[in-house]
C-alpha cells in the first residue's frame, strides 16, 4: 500500500466500490436519441419557493418534451437548515402542479439513493480515488485560522478563499496529515485545484450561450468536517452518477459552474449541459429585487395553493415568464394546454423574471372563467374543504345552489369574471344562502332608513301582485313604479322635475336589502336563485 493509499483509507475506511465500479452500477441510460434527463434538486429547507417550484417546472418540461426523464433528488446535507417533513409538503405541491416525478426520492428508479445523506459510500469511493491521485487532502485549518486570512486578504486587497500560497494544508506532508487524523484532529476534505485565476474557461450554457469564465483556483472543500459532501461535489457525482444530461439550476450557481467544469474533468467525468435560469424578480416601488421569502407572500407556493388559485392558472403565468414566445402562442391557440407549448432555451429572457401578481390574477381569471363548471366546483370543493370552511359548509348544504351561482353571467354578453382565487368566492356569494345572508343583517345600509322601508315593501308588492323578474321588460315595469315614489328616469328628469334620486338608486336600495352588498350579482338571478319566499323575508327584514 502506497503512502498515499494509507492516507486515503484512513479518511474513507469503509470503501468497498471503485469509480469504476460505480460506472457499472449506474451506467448511462438507455434513452431514445435527444431525450433528455433533467432533475430537481431541492434542499429540504420547510417550504417551495415558488422561483423552485418555476425551475422544476422548466425542468421537468424540458425533460417530458423531450420524452427524456425528470427525476427527484433530496439535497439534506446541510442538516442545520434542514425542516423534518418538508419534503413530503414539497413533493405533494409538485403534484398539485401536475409536475410528474418519473424517479427519484419517494419513487422509484435505479440511479438512487435520490436522498443525498444515504449516498455517503459513493461520495467515499470518488474520494478515496481522489485522495489517492493527489485530487484532494485533508484540510486541518480551524475555523479561527480561516477568519485571520480571510482577515489578511482583505487588508492587502487580495481575493478571499483558499488557495496559491493561503491553501497552507496543502502542503503537509502525508505522514503529516496522517498523524494528524490518528490524533483525532478534525478535518475536512479539498479539492487539489490545478486551476489559474487569470485564465479563462470557455463555458456554454444553454441560455446564456457562450461564455468566458475565470478558472477555478480555490481549495473547494468537498467533504465537511460532519463527514457530509458539500454542493459542489455532491452535484458533481450526483449528476454524473444519475446521468443528468442537463442541469437545469438557479443562475446563482452559475459562478461556481468553474470549479464544477474542473471537478468534472478532474474525474473524467462527461461534462452535463448547463442552463442557469434567470432568478425571479419583484418590482418594489420602481426597484428590481429577488422575490424574497420574508417580504413576499408569493414567494411561496403554499400562498398560492392555500389561497386557491388554479394550477393551470400559475403554470402558464410561468411559461409566459419562462418563454417569450409563449403568449403569442397562447392567442394564437386559445384552447391549448401548457403540454402543448415545447419549451426553448433560445426564448429566455436573460435579465431576470419580473414576478407579476397582477398578471397571475389576470391569467387566473380566465382560466377560473373557462373551466367546465362540473370541474371547478370540484376542485373548489375540495380547496374549500381543507382552507374554507365556511365555503365548504355552504357547497354542503345546497350544491346545486352552488353551481347555479358558479354559473350565474357566464353566457352575458359580456360575461362576468368573477374571481381569479377560490379564496374569494366565499364573500362573494355568501348572502345568497339564508344561513350565512342572516350574519351579515348588521351591515349598515348607505341610505335613509324611511326610504329603505318603503322601497321595500314598495318593490315586495310589485313582486306579489305584478309582473315575474325577468331579464326583459321586468326592468323597465320597475322604473315605472320607481318613478312613482319619485326616482327620476334620467338626469334631465332629476333635473327638471328636482328629484333627489335616481331610479339606479331605487334598484341599489333593493340589491343591499337582498344582499348586503352593493355590488352583486344580477338581482333577476338572486331572486330566482334564493326564491320568492326568501326575498319576502329578506325586504321585510328591511321594512322593519
Ligand atoms: N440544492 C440546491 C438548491 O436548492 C440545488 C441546486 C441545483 O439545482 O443544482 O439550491
């Protein structure tokens, strides 16, 4: 056993694979010509952040468009930041957002462990070879020594980081390093850089294209005192040994892409393609900044499942930030899914994704509008069921009614939009049921209560002895008898005879008596929804 092999058994003892070996075990898949394998790799830090929830989303499309794969891997190895059970939060939130996981963490698939903390005997076999190459060595530097130069670098204006003269355990001599591990000195494992900081790699990514990056010339640590890899390596033999063909990541971690490109070489691993998607911004006051999980409900995607937006409706918000092309598309095909539309790395914008609520809203409206109403009242019913109690309570006690009021403008010349989230239906349509319509008896009414009284047993009359609401001549019937208690026609009307309403008063006097509300929906579709019986009641509590 050469020196050097003593020292790599004595950081990884329980080796029992090669690289070469693992070559064997995960070998390249066998993949129709183009199909491509793409990942999410997401750290379980208690929450979807919804730029996540947009790179998994492009990946998995990138993937399925291409009939490649998408797989799941659980990045846990900082296990400070680590939140127990988000990961289960995490895959059931893809889910909702139909992103199909063909392997990984919690499926199936022969490239795994997808849960980085159980793959510690891959990790200790690339580092074992490394060590015995010279790729890599302990590292014995506290904490205390790191600050002081870190300290040095940045009074003589020097790039901070471990490497050239400032990598000191570099230069220990192995039987150095192995008394030191004998003497139970914690360590860490680093990357034997060979890289040149004022030379440059050429480096493509799929949507930036061709770029010229510094190379690589840090120490990286790979694996951490705790014994667990860091991001870089893990990435490295993760998506080497999972053979991801493109690595489809935050451009955060685009600065790093030279120590990968070096690691991967080191290895002699094939180098994966590389797309940095851009990082989703929000416009606070006129200033672009990251949408940020502290300032920003939307940050995160349980805002937007709790608040009942449509998958469908958050999904094409992304496509459009993802693809430019994408809303010409969507015109031009009104009826088309987002499986429809293949995405492309050409079509990115490069300067950052404007998160834009309004535009989400907007989108949602319609898709709320265009879904069969069988479906939607199936899935608001099963929103309502978990985040709206009182909503749920009311599609429980009449469904039907429910439907009815779902559908209620739809056919309108212009048609009514009422929402764009489950989360506002409850207060929309809350006074057209007798159970709920009785809490809201307290609200104030904007007009003279002698008035109201009157108007309503006015109007109470004129449904029991006149003519049936209808949405054709009933209107007009009603200004007739409006104009009797002198609510004037018109402006001119108001003006010439000096009369202090307007007959749009008369008819918003009767819409608060039945509702509540000053806006609401069409009163010929309140009173034939609630009934002849419950609109009585309704005026009558008005006249008293
Ligand atoms: N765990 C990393 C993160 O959450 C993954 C980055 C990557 O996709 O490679 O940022």
């Amino acid at each position: 056993m050469t020196k050097q092999e003593e020292l790599a058994k004595l950081m990884c003892p329980n080796v029992k694979m090669t690289i070469e070996d693992l070559e064997k075990k995960y070998p390249p898949r066998n993949l129709k010509e183009g199909a491509k394998v793409t990942r999410f790799a997401p750290s379980p830090t208690g929450f979807l952040h919804t730029g996540s929830l947009f790179a998994s989303f492009v990946a998995s499309k990138i993937a399925h468009d291409s009939d490649g794969i998408f797989y799941l891997r659980i990045e846990d190895t900082d296990t400070k930041r680590e939140v127990k059970g988000s990961v289960d939060t995490l895959v059931k939130q893809l889910s909702l957002f139909n992103i199909t996981i063909d392997e990984g963490y919690g499926f199936n698939g022969q490239y795994g462990p997808y849960l980085q903390s159980e793959r510690s005997d891959i990790y200790n076999s690339v580092i074992y070879e490394m060590v015995c190459k010279g790729l890599a060595y302990p590292c014995f530097c506290s904490s205390e020594e790191l600050n002081a130069t870190r300290e040095i670098q940045t009074s003589n204006k020097e790039r901070p980081g471990y490497y050239g003269k400032y990598a000191k355990c570099r230069n220990l001599s192995i039987d150095e390093a192995i008394m030191k591990i004998k003497n139970g000195e914690p360590y860490v494992v680093r990357f034997k850089s060979d890289g040149n900081f004022e030379n440059h790699i050429d480096f493509h990514d799929e949507i930036r294209g061709d770029l010229s990056l510094s190379e690589n010339d840090l120490d990286i640590v790979i694996r951490k005192s705790d014994g667990l890899p860091t991001y870089h390596f893990a990435h490295v033999c993760d998506d080497h040994f999972m053979r991801t063909t493109h690595v489809i990541r935050g451009e955060e971690w685009l600065p790093s892409a030279p120590i990968h490109v070096q690691m991967f070489k080191a290895l002699n691993f094939k180098l994966p393609h590389y797309a940095h998607l851009p990082v989703i911004m929000k416009n606070d006051n006129g200033n672009r900044r990251k949408l940020s999980k502290r300032l920003d409900p939307e940050a995160s995607v349980s805002y937007f499942v709790e608040q009942g937006y449509p998958t469908d409706a958050l999904l094409i918000y992304l496509c459009t930030i993802a693809n430019s092309n994408y809303e010409e598309f969507r015109l031009a095909n009104v009826d088309s899914k987002v499986s429809d539309f293949k995405l492309s790395y050409d079509k990115f914008s490069l300067d950052g994704a404007l998160f834009d609520l309004e535009k989400i809203n907007n989108i949602s409206k319609d898709v709320i509008f265009k879904m069969p109403i069988d479906e939607l009242i199936e899935k608001v019913k099963n929103w309502a069921k978990t985040y709206d109690n009182n909503l749920y309570n009311l599609i429980l006690e009449d469904e039907d009614m429910f439907k009815k009021i779902m559908n209620f403008g739809k056919n309108d010349p212009q048609p009514r939009k009422d929402y764009y989230k489950y989360a506002e239906i409850y207060s929309h349509i809350q006074y057209m049921y007798k159970s709920s319509f009785d809490s809201l008896l307290a609200e104030e009414t904007p007009y003279d209560k002698a008035l109201v009284s009157k108007v309503c047993s006015v109007f109470k009359e004129s449904l029991l002895n006149g003519m049936k609401p209808n949405k054709e001549d009933w209107f007009a019937y009603q200004k007739e008898i409006a104009r009797k208690l002198d609510f004037a026609y018109n402006k001119k009307d108001m003006r010439d005879n000096q009369l202090t309403y307007m007959f749009s008063d008369y008819m918003a006097i009767i819409r608060v008596a039945l509702t509540k509300r000053k806006n609401a929906f069409d009163l010929v579709d309140i009173i034939e929804t609630i009934g002849i019986n419950e609109t009585i009641r309704r005026l009558d509590l008005s006249v008293n």
